[in-house]
C-alpha cells in the first residue's frame, strides 16, 4: 500500500496533537543512555509499564551502568530481577552487558547489524536503542505500532509483517523518529485500548498461568533466590504445596537448568554464581 503525502501528514498531525496532551512521564525517556534504554526495554517485554516502573529504579541502583551489570554475578541479578518474571531476560541482559564490555569497550554500536548480534537482541530491540538512544530515522515495529496500523489502514485485519513494515516505515517523520515512536507507544496503550475496551484481568498477575510449567518455573527459582537445596527436598516442597505430583517436577528442573537459569551441583541445586 501506497500512502498520498497527505495522508501521511494527516494521520501525523493527528497523532502528534493528541500526544501533546497525554504523553507520559517515565524515567527511561529522560535519558538517551543505551544502557538504560536497553533494561527498559528488556523489562517492558511482555510486562506492564506499573510493574516496571518501581524494578527500573532498583535494577538501575544495582547495577547502575553496563560495567556494574557485566561484573555482577548472575545469582545477584536473578535476585534483583525477582518480581519481574520471565527470569531469562535477566540472564539476557547481563550476557548483552559482557558482549558490549568485552567487544565494544562498553560503548553500544550503533549499527543494527552489530546490535542484533548481541544475546537476546532482536530487530525490535536493536531498533529501539538506534531510536531512543541515537534518535535515527527508523521505524520500529512492536505490538502497540502494530494494531495502530492494522486499525487505522486495514480496518483491524491482521497483516503480514512486511506489510506492516512498508506502512511504517512511510509513516516515519524524519527527524522526528524519538518522538514519533514516544507517540504511538502511547496511542496504543492508552488511547487505543480504550477506544477497543481491552480490558485485562488483574488475576493474571496475581498467578500468571498457574497451570503453566512457566509459572511454576517461576516458583522453583524463587525458592532458590533464598537458599540452595537438595533437589530431592525442593520436589517434596513443591509436591505437597501445589499438589502435584514428584515427577512432575524433574523436566521443568532439566529445562531450567539447560536455559542456564539455575545450576546442579551434586544432590543440590542453587542459582548460577
């Protein structure tokens, strides 16, 4: 699809005047600090920005910058990440902070190609740091800019990625790509929301998935956050408080282990050190 320069700068304007009357004041748009900008976008994945917001801060006084985070210890960063759940993206982001020290002498590349090389980084992340870091001229694509598009051009009908992209990419202001993308963040999660009346259950993130093997993934790391333990005793923990079955434990232990989020030593397992 080929937009009219017209409509282009319409659907901008458009935009442009109802953010400057709802855009949000949060810390991560105060600083054009990769490394910063990067833990706001490792912990916004998948999580509310209301349960962002206080681990940030924390996270930030723990390891204040790319050395502190490259230097720490993965048990300690597990530690500081608890609450946040999806425990791998911490992992994740203490590798991307050894990557940038060891390779870049701790000065994130601004090359895409170079970004996307790093652990856990995709497209989307890559593109992010280019933009809310560097301020350059590309467009990004994330859930919120997806369902802008897919409303306001192909009536809510789902498209394919590069489609998406090509609309994008011809909605980009140049000059303008921090605030443009600040923008349509914004638009989807407030504005559009309300006007679809996408409502969530709160008890979702009271139990996330309870039925899950990541919830109780979640469970069997936050019992090591404070302390090793024999495996045999963990799984009897386990058993008797959520009812389940010994054997349903031992894959979900394995899995655990394999995605480096925590470590065997004999009988006994414990955070990675």
């Amino acid at each position: 699809m080929q937009l009219t320069k017209r409509r282009i700068t319409s659907f901008q304007n458009k935009l442009f005047v109802w953010w400057e009357s709802h855009k949000r004041d949060l810390p991560w748009r105060r600083t054009r600090d990769p490394y910063r900008i990067l833990v706001s976008e490792v912990m916004l994945q998948q999580t509310q920005v209301s349960r962002v917001l206080p681990k940030y801060e924390e996270f930030l006084y723990y390891f204040p910058d790319v050395y502190a985070l490259a230097r720490a210890s993965s048990a300690k960063v597990l530690r500081v990440w608890k609450g946040m759940g999806y425990n791998r993206r911490a992992l994740y982001l203490k590798r991307t902070a050894e990557a940038v020290v060891r390779d870049f002498h701790g000065d994130f590349p601004q090359d895409e190609t170079e970004l996307t090389q790093l652990p856990g980084l995709g497209i989307y992340t890559a593109r992010a740091l280019l933009v809310f870091a560097y301020e350059h001229d590309v467009a990004m694509i994330d859930t919120n800019i997806r369902q802008i598009i897919t409303h306001f051009f192909f009536q809510d009908k789902p498209q394919k990625e590069k489609v998406i992209q090509e609309l994008a990419d011809q909605l980009l202001p140049k000059g303008k790509s921090w605030e443009w993308h600040q923008t349509l963040m914004d638009f989807g999660a407030l504005e559009l929301k309300r006007r679809k009346k996408m409502k969530r259950d709160v008890r979702i993130y009271a139990h996330p998935f309870r039925e899950s093997n990541r919830f109780y993934r979640g469970r069997i790391v936050d019992h090591l956050r404070e302390r090793s333990s024999a495996e045999t005793v963990l799984m009897k923990i386990l058993e008797k408080k959520y009812g389940k079955q010994a054997s349903f434990f031992p894959p979900i232990i394995r899995g655990l282990i394999k995605d480096g989020l925590i470590v065997r030593s004999g009988a006994r397992l414990h955070l990675p050190e």
